[in-house]
C-alpha cells in the first residue's frame, strides 16, 4: 500500500500492534519497517529505562508512569533503531503518536509530534517553540514534574489523533 499506513490492534490491555508503514523515501524507492508492540515493546522500553543512568533514568520512569496512568489505551511502541541508537526510542500512540521519550545528555525530554496544535494553559511546552507542528517538554535535574497538567496534555493529545 504505497504512501499508506496500516495498524491491527488488539484489545488495548493487550498491548498488542503491529503498523506497516510503506512511506516513500526522497529517492522514490518505498521505505518498510514494521514496527511491534506488545509484551516485548513493554520489556524494550524497561530495558531502555533500566539502561538509562541516573536521574534521567528514573525520570523516564517517572514520566512513563504518568503517561499510562493518563490514558489506560495508550499503546507502548519502540521505534526508531538505528546504529547510533540500537536500542531504539520509546513511542506512546493512542490513534497516532501522542508522544516520544528521549533522555539526552542534560535533560530527559517527551516531545509531542502535533504539540503546536494541542493547548498548553500551564506552559509546559519549554522547547521547540519555532516550530509549526511540534512541541517538546525538557526536564533538568531537580525539575517539579506537574503531573496533573502533563496528563491533560497526554489526553489531548490523544484526542487530537481521533479527530
């Protein structure tokens, strides 16, 4: 299915979803990888956690909690291999990405694909202000996570990929 996208999905508790993504890369020729979330992408992203020192390591952990809790259907997803990062990158979807967790050298960061698009009343959104579609949120050593209004975000999130 060139240029198309499709998803099987299980009962969410299942944790279950397999997408074929068949996008065309800039040369014309039709890009494929299939992607897998199940009890394994759960494992994958534990290990990422695990793997991931430090404060930033249990940031991550935190943030992962706050993003099950918020939405029960959110669908845990690795994507993203590649030699430079072999281990991948974890994705929470619910109808489409809401989010993406990274841990860099001085911040652990949760960026939102359609963030520009989603309210942000508490001003959660600290980088990628410039551009037109994503938003990002940095959190530093010692920074407060604002729980209450990172699971709005989540859940509009969510609800912005079902309209």
């Amino acid at each position: 299915m060139p240029g198309g996208r499709t998803t099987w999905r299980t009962h969410p508790a299942a944790w279950n979803t397999q997408t074929v993504d068949r996008a065309r890369r800039p040369s014309g020729r039709p890009q494929q990888s299939v992607e897998v979330s199940d009890a394994s992408a759960f494992q994958q992203i534990d290990d990422i956690v695990r793997r991931t020192a430090g404060w930033r390591g249990e940031r991550l952990s935190q943030l992962r909690a706050l993003i099950r809790d918020a939405d029960p259907g959110v669908i845990e997803e690795v994507k993203w291999k590649k030699p430079s990062r072999p281990e991948g990158v974890p994705v929470w979807s619910h109808d489409g990405i809401v989010c993406i967790g990274e841990a860099l050298k001085n911040a652990v960061r949760l960026t939102f694909p359609k963030g520009a698009q989603l309210r942000d009343p508490k001003g959660l959104f600290n980088t990628r202000l410039e551009s037109k579609t994503v938003r990002a949120i940095d959190f530093h050593e010692g920074d407060a996570i604002n729980a209450s209004a990172l699971k709005a975000l989540i859940l509009e999130g969510a609800r912005l990929n079902r309209s």
